[in-house]
C-alpha cells in the first residue's frame, strides 16, 4: 500500500507544466539517473565547420568613375604586408569593376598570387580574399589587419584576417526536396548539364583549326593544341584518340610494322599546373597507359577492311581556365605532340569534351 508524501517532501516537489498548465513533463530513469523525458529526434538548423585558411570578404555599394578602392593587408606569419589601389573607368558597372579587381589582384604574381587568392561572389559585387596559408600562421588578428579604404562606398565582412566558421550548404534531396543531404568533403566545382553549355574541341596544329589530322610526318616535333574561351572557364571530362589503319596490333603502333620511337605526348596544364601522361608509343599504350578506368574505354573493331580504335582519357571533370586568368601567355591547356612519322596510318584524330562555366 502506497504512502503520501510529508509535507516537507510535498513541498520540494516541482513539476514542469506547460503555458497551457494541462500538459507537463514526465520523468524517465536511464543509467540510474532520472531525466527529463525526451525524444531521439533533434532538429539542426545549419552546421558549421571553420576553414583551413584565414580568410575575409567586402562588397561594394555602388562605384563611379575616378572613385578608387584601396585593399591592405597587414604582414602574417606567411606572406608580406600588402597594399593596392584600383581606380574605376570607363563607366564600369559595380559587377564590371569587382571582375576586374579579382583579375588583377589574381594575375599579380609578385605580391599576391603566391599568397592569397580572390574569388568572386555570383551576382553580387562582392571579393572573398582566402590565404594560401595554412591555419595560424596565415591569420593578422589585430584590428585594422584587413582593411578596405578609398571612395568606393564598401563595407568589409570582418575587421582582420583569421579562420572562420561558415555554415555549410545542404544540397537539395532528389526524392524530397523539403530534405537537405550533405556530407561531401572536398572542393566541390557546380558545372552545367545543359545541352548549351556543352564543349567539344578537336586539337589542331599551326593555329588553323582545319589541321586536325595526326597521321603526318612531324619531323621534329608537331604540336597539336587549342586557345582557352576568353569568358568562360572549362571544365574537360574527356580526352578521346580514334582513327583507322589496316592491321592493327598490339604489339605495334597502330598498323605500323613497330613501335614509334618518341611517341605520342598528352600534356595537361590545369589551374597553371602542369601533368604529363606517359608516352604513347604502341597500341597497347593506347589500353594500358591512356585510358585509365579499365580496358573499357577502349575499343578495337577488325572488321574487314580496315580497323577501327578508340581510346578515352576519362576523369572528374578538371578546369582549364579562361584566357589571361595566369597573366598573358600563361594560359592552361591541353597538349598533344606527334613527335614521329605517321604518314603510314589511315587516320588518326583526337577530340576533348567538356563544360564551359561562367569564370
């Protein structure tokens, strides 16, 4: 038979009921202790994970001819003290003049570039600076460090430079898009699907994009290329070699009786840095050395007559950027060199499929 409490216990008796005073809390014993009972589920408005490198931004208001903007920077652990000054012209639109901005302060290869980089923000008038520093030792905490002066109305997000925390984006949920999915690691470039947006280039050879047969005599070297958009960034998924020639074998360039003696060289320069694949101087190369991702992404047909090869080149889609974005004649590229007499072959072409991407 059950007991009443005292009246001392009575007393310290609290009970949690809500505005309403008809609903209240109950009290549940985990692991010996009594809690407040509570559901599993736990609703996140947003995550947030602070970057690797010091960063800031700023955006401008509004700008108009001869107004200038003046970017310092104060001296970190590694990189210099810095300071420049931009001056509108021409009539430049607010958008006109943050392009040019990052374009200068990017292709400033003395004081800049190896330090920091800037980066627009879509649709707005706005420059996220980032140091190529990692973590403390990129950071100017003091007041002031980041500083943003000159007539050009602007306002800066923080007053110095130092690692910050952003919230992360949720991507929307194909299934459901009231649900959010994330949880990708890494540098994550947005590129269009569209039909419109497609790039296909066929590589050619002494600037006449009609020269785009391989199967010549290169004498001492030919090179087979094509120049970057001077908008748009692209982004290349595929490097495709094909062509035709009577008896083709492994063990031999193509329907050649041998292997060629210097070969066939694919270079890659991409975000200014530079990647060479391996020689190609058999047909085999073509399936071991050139199309990684499996023997896939070769083909040979024998049919009668003569026979036909594809080899693809296929990754994540890598940027080759606008012209001019790594100063005049620094421009990315892809590169092909026929450094062999190919006369002989029937025919032999390369293309290169991509994306372009506004800059």
């Amino acid at each position: 038979m059950g007991t009443d409490l005292s009246q001392k216990e009575s007393s310290n008796t609290t009970q949690i009921v809500g505005r309403d005073e008809v609903y209240a809390a109950d009290v549940v014993l985990e692991d010996g202790i009594r809690k407040l009972a509570t559901t599993k589920k736990v609703n996140v408005e947003s995550l947030s994970g602070v970057g690797e490198s010091a960063s800031n931004y700023f955006f401008m208001d509004s700008v108009a001819d001869g107004q200038t903007l003046i970017i310092d920077i104060a001296a970190t652990e590694g990189a210099p003290a810095f300071s420049k000054t931009f001056t509108v012209t021409g009539g430049e639109t607010k958008l006109e003049f943050t392009s040019r901005v990052i374009l200068e302060l990017n292709q400033d290869f003395v004081n800049f570039q190896p330090y920091y980089r800037a980066l627009d923000i879509d649709d707005n008038a706005a420059i996220f600076i980032q140091a190529k520093t990692i973590g403390e030792a990129g950071e100017a905490l003091t007041i002031d460090d980041f500083n943003i002066t000159g007539t050009v109305p602007s306002q800066r997000g923080f007053d110095n430079l130092q690692r910050r925390s952003a919230v992360i984006q949720a991507s929307v949920s194909t299934k459901d898009p009231r649900l959010g999915v994330f949880g990708i690691e890494g540098t994550v470039e947005s590129v269009s699907a569209d039909v419109s947006g497609l790039f296909i280039v066929q590589p050619y050879s002494g600037g006449d994009p009609a020269n785009i047969e391989m199967n010549i005599n290169a004498g001492g070297g030919v090179e087979y290329t094509f120049p970057m958009d001077a908008l748009d960034d692209l982004f290349i998924s595929e490097i495709k070699f094909f062509g035709l020639d009577s008896g083709i074998t492994y063990a031999n360039f193509l329907g050649r009786n041998s292997d060629l003696t210097n070969g066939i060289q694919v270079e890659i320069k991409t975000n200014n840095s530079i990647v060479t694949l391996p020689l190609i101087k058999a047909t085999d190369d073509f399936a071991d050395k050139f199309t990684f991702g499996g023997n896939s992404n070769f083909f040979l047909d024998k049919p009668s007559g003569l026979d036909k090869f594809t080899a693809s080149f296929i990754s994540a889609p890598f940027p080759l950027r606008r012209a001019g974005t790594f100063g005049v004649g620094n421009d990315d590229y892809i590169k092909i060199t026929i450094q062999d007499n190919l006369s002989q072959v029937s025919k032999l072409q390369c293309i290169v499929e991509g994306v372009r991407r506004e800059a």
